[in-house]
C-alpha cells in the first residue's frame, strides 16, 4: 500500500483536508508515501519488517503526541508507537495508519546529587548512558547503544549492572503517561500505582510514554571483557560456566555466546571463521574483587583470544554494537531456563553445533543477584527466579535462506520447550497470545487485563505484544 489515500480501519477514506489539518497542527514532521524520506522513515532495525504505513509523525513535544493519540483514535486509524524502532517484532510500524514516533524527543535532566535522571522517550541507551557518565552515574541499559531506553524499560530491561542494580524497570521511579483518551499522566508509586504496577514489564499496552525518570547508581568505570574458546568442548564448558556462575558474586554480570568469530580488529586473522564460545563479563565494584571473581573464566580449557581491563562504563556498553548492525534480516526466540540441567545443556551444545548462519549467535544471559530479589508481586514483569535466559539470535542477509534459518531457530526453540518456564516479553517476536501470556505468571496476566481494561479498554493501543483488555463481567 504506498499510496496517498489514507483508510480507517473501517475502510472508510480519511478526507485529504483533515489529513493536512493534522499536519498543520502538529509541531512535528509528517512523512507521508512518495515523500523523499518516506523509505527510511518507514524502516526498523529488523530487516524481516517490511510496512507501508499511511503517515508517520515525528513528534517534537507532549503536545504533538496527545494530538496524534486523539487524531488516530478520532478517525479510527491503527497506530503504532516507535521510540528506538528495535523491537524485533517490528510492532513498531504499522501497514497504513499512523506510526508515532518520539525519535527526536532527547531531553535529559539529571540530577546528580540525588541521583535521579528524567529522560525523554526518544533516546538511545547510547545517548542516556553518555549523558549520565558526565557524572560517573548509570543505570540498567541494554547491550547494544542503539536500542531505545522506552521499549526496552517497559518490558524490564536486562543489562550488565542487573545483577547489582537490577532491571531497568526496578530503577524506574515514575513515567509521563498519555494514554488512550489522550489525558497525559504522571504513573509512579504515589501516583497512579496501579497503572505504575503495569508498566513495569507490561510493554507498551497502556499508553505513550513521553519521560522516564530513573535512579541512578555509581558505575563510571567497570572491569570487562570476553574470553573466547573453541567450541570444541561446549557442552563441557557450558557445564563448567552452570556452576561457576552459581557462585559468582552480584557484582559479576556474565553471558555465555555461541557464535562464528567474523573479521574484528581485536581478533587474530587465523580465527576468523572459526566456531567459537565467547563469555562476556562485566564487574561493578573494587577491580582487584572483580579479577579474582572472573579468574576461573581466564585459567580453564584453554581461551584462544580474550580481553580484560577497566574502562568507561559506556565504553563497554557498546561493544556489541558490531554484532547488531540495522537492516539484517533477524528472527529470535527466547525462553527463560530456571536451570542449566545436563540434559537441557546436552539440547542447546547440539542445537548450537548446527548453527545455519554465520551471522547467528545465541545468547545465554545470567539473571538472578538484584533482580531475584525484588519480589515477584512488585511489579508486572514475571519470572524474576529464572537462572538465565536464553535467545537463539539468528541473523542472514539473503531472503532466499530465511526458510532455512527460520526452521532452525523454530526446531531449537522447540526442543528447549520442556526446559523452559517463561519468555522475556522484550525478545519475543511475533508469536502470538499464548507467548505472550508465557512473558507473565497467569495471575498477573489476569491484572495486567483488568488493568487494559480500565486504561485502554477499545485496545487502541494494540500493536504491542498485546494483552486484551479483561471482558465485563470478569
Ligand atoms: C540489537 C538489540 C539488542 C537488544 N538488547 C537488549 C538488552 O540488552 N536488554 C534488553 O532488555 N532488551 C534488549 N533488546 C530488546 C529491546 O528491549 C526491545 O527490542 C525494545 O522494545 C526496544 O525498545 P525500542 O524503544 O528501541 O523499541 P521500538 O521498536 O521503538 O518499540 C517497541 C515497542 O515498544 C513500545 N514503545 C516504544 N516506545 C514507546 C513509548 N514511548 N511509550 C510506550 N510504548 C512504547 C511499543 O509497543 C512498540 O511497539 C535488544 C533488541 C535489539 C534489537
């Protein structure tokens, strides 16, 4: 659909005049098809995502952002809510409708004595993460500095300091809220608690949020770094990381890869190519602790490459940026593992041995410490006692093998089904109602639907990993 003629979700024609009447209104950019950026602007990080929405409004303010809320919800137009545009889902855009995105809305406040940063939706975790290291502060930020801090804070946010800190969600103090009657909010624990309960690992279900305010920690400088094995002894290695990481201290944040190492400049050429395990690791306190704490990892079967050192936390928080360039043709599954049991690990060594991409890694990462601490009831987000989660990243450039590399991610996710309790709501795809019921334990499923219900009950908001607003009488 790339024409200029927008429909309502009933099919009826939304006038020309009232669309330029809305543009005229806003203070933001509408893009609209056969505009000169129309094909970028309508693009998200996963490659597989390929929509043809009928306008996209960059906002600039609040005010551009409650308009948009009121004119999709006026004219009976899909909409969809794009902040870092990373979710691999790629709910982020609609086909026809109108795609809000808060891109440019990059105000930072932070308040360094009390440890406090209010952000605006629209930001990088690259950008957060350099603006609240001028004061040696962070918080919880994912992996890579291109994923946006709004989708990836209402999901929960698991990250290097989780461990120590927490999720992102844990340290989230209070939002800015417009929701779907277009009334903008304030959602903390004073205020508003219930809504503030649902936002918390309840994704984007119950409205846009314009600003996020966080606490934050000290963590200027960080002891990190990777050690890379041969892939030979995986399953061995995999058991000798289950009992390792058992015992490490909150401090200590780990994620075991299996990967094919490709041309870096860290990396003798004689590897490249090579299978390979890579354990990350990133240590937040005293340098000579964390040394000792990842010493094990250094000594045992034999690294063929590997770093260590202390340096700016944002630093490390980049490094995989390589690995997750835009525009690859991506599709994940993921599940939560309550244990690394011998037979679950025998699973994922042979899975992983058939890995059908080179570009393909899948990412075990350790939970627990911080975040198994707070308790389950506090928020929405669920699962909070698993071991680790696991997601089976798969990545290829040519549409011609996404059958083949589809199969594979689906017969691994398959087979670790009976080891699995649960899914990390940000890593899942599109995958339907039951994975998304999997995100939450059934009882909060069933508040997280009364609450819909009560905030957003025509389900406006509903490209998302959606949860139904609870039905009368329920
Ligand atoms: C390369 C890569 C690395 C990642 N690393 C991590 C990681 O380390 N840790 C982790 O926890 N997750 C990680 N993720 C998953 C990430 O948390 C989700 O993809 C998240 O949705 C990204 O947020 P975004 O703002 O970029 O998303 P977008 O694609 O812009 O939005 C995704 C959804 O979030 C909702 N949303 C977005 N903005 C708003 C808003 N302002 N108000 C209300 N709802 C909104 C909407 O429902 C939207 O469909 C990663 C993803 C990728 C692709």
């Amino acid at each position: 659909m790339t024409g200029r003629t927008v429909f309502r979700q009933d099919g009826v024609i939304v006038p020309e005049e009232v669309l330029q009447g809305f543009a005229a209104s806003v203070r933001g950019n509408v893009i609209r098809p056969g505009d000169e950026i129309y094909e970028a602007a309508r693009r998200v990080w996963n490659g597989m995502i390929n929509r043809f929405p009928a306008m996209i409004l960059y906002c600039r303010d609040t005010t551009d952002v409650i308009k948009a809320v009121d004119f999709a919800r006026t004219n009976k137009l899909l909409a969809a809510v794009r902040s870092g545009g990373h979710n691999v889902a790629g709910n982020a855009v609609c086909e026809g409708g109108l795609v809000i995105d808060l891109s440019l809305m990059k105000g930072i406040d932070i308040d360094a004595a009390s440890r406090i940063a209010r952000a605006d939706a629209g930001l990088t975790w690259g950008e957060f993460d350099q603006a609240t290291h001028l004061y040696g502060l962070a918080t919880t930020g994912g992996l890579v500095s291109s994923t946006g801090i709004a989708g990836l804070t209402l999901g929960g946010g698991i990250g290097w300091l989780m461990r120590k800190f927490g999720l992102t969600c844990d340290n989230l103090l209070s939002v800015r809220i417009v929701t779907a009657d277009g009334q903008h909010l304030i959602a903390s624990e004073e205020e508003n608690a219930d809504l503030f309960w649902g936002l918390r690992g309840g994704g984007g279900n119950f409205g846009i949020i314009t600003s996020f305010t966080y606490r934050l920690h000290p963590a200027a400088q960080v002891l990190a770094g990777m050690i890379i094995y041969p892939a030979d002894n995986a399953a061995t290695l995999l058991r000798f990381y289950r009992d390792y990481i058992s015992l490490i201290p909150e401090g200590l944040t780990t994620m075991f890869l299996f990967l094919t190492l490709l041309p870096a400049p860290e990396l003798p050429e004689r590897l490249f190519g090579m299978r390979a395990i890579a354990v990350y690791f990133c240590y937040t306190g005293d340098a000579d602790e964390g040394l000792k704490a990842m010493q094990p990892l250094r000594e045992t079967f034999s690294p063929v490459a590997g770093s260590v050192g202390v340096m700016p936390y944002p630093r490390f928080q980049s490094m995989f940026d390589l690995n997750a360039p835009p525009g690859l043709l991506n599709y994940w599954k993921s599940v939560y593992l309550d244990a690394l049991s011998d037979p679950c690990i025998d699973t994922i060594t042979e899975y992983a041995a058939g890995m059908t991409s080179p570009l393909t890694q899948v990412h075990i990462q350790h939970m627990q410490g911080a975040v198994s601490r707070v308790p389950e009831e506090a928020m929405a987000f669920s699962h909070r006692n698993a071991f680790c989660s696991l997601n089976i990243v798969s990545k290829w450039k040519d549409p011609d093998e996404s059958d083949e590399h589809v199969a594979w991610t689906r017969a691994f996710a398959g087979a670790l089904m009976p080891f699995s309790d649960g899914v990390y709501v940000n890593f899942l795809g599109d995958e339907g109602e039951e994975r998304v019921r999997a995100a939450y334990t059934p009882d909060k499923y069933a508040q997280l639907s009364a609450l819909k219900k009560k905030y957003d009950p025509e389900n406006f908001f509903r490209l998302n990993q959606n949860i139904r607003p609870a039905r009368s009488g329920r």
